[in-house]
C-alpha cells in the first residue's frame, strides 16, 4: 500500500506529497524506522506498535522483530547491529533485512 515519506516531502512540480511503494527499498527503510524509533506504548490508537529503544537493549531485539513480524511479515530481519556510542554521543545502528 503507498505510504507518505517521511517526513513529508512536498513535489517541486505540482505540490503533491511525495510516497513510497511496497516495490522500493525506501519503503522499507522507512517502515523499520518506524519501528525503532516507536516506543511501545506511545501511540494511542495502537499501543502493541513499537520496541524498546535497541540502543539500550543488548542482545537480541526480540521486540524489534515481533513488531516488524506483526505490521510487516513480509521483511525477515536477520541481523541487527547496534554499535556502542561515539564521543558526539550517537550510535550507529545496522539492519541486515530481506522482503520476500
């Protein structure tokens, strides 16, 4: 289903928003920003959407994967690599993912 990128992004020519499909990359991307940067619990109208902070959750993020599991069974997660933080105080954060 065509979704609205984010964060909204208007057409020089014409006005009309920007979207992405299910067939680009970008798609995705976007959907698992959604799901990291989500707290469980945030959003009122659906309060099971979202994950703890991978940032501070070592190991395994099962959270991340019930959630990307649950809205988009279609990408298959399979690795997740959150680096420790850097004198500016940021994390890289890595999601190895198929669609399939």
């Amino acid at each position: 289903m065509p979704t609205l990128k984010h964060p909204v992004t208007f057409a020089r020519r014409g006005g009309g928003a920007l979207i992405l499909l299910e067939t680009e990359t970008a798609y995705y991307d976007q959907a698992l920003k959604a799901a990291v940067s989500v707290e469980r619990g945030e959003l009122l109208l659906d309060p099971s959407f979202g994950t703890e902070d991978p940032t501070f959750a070592r190991g395994e993020p099962v959270g991340l994967r019930a959630t990307v599991a649950a809205y988009w069974p279609e990408i298959s997660i399979r690795s997740v690599d959150v680096g420790e933080p850097n004198n500016s105080g940021t994390t890289n954060m890595k999601i190895d993912y198929e669609v399939g």
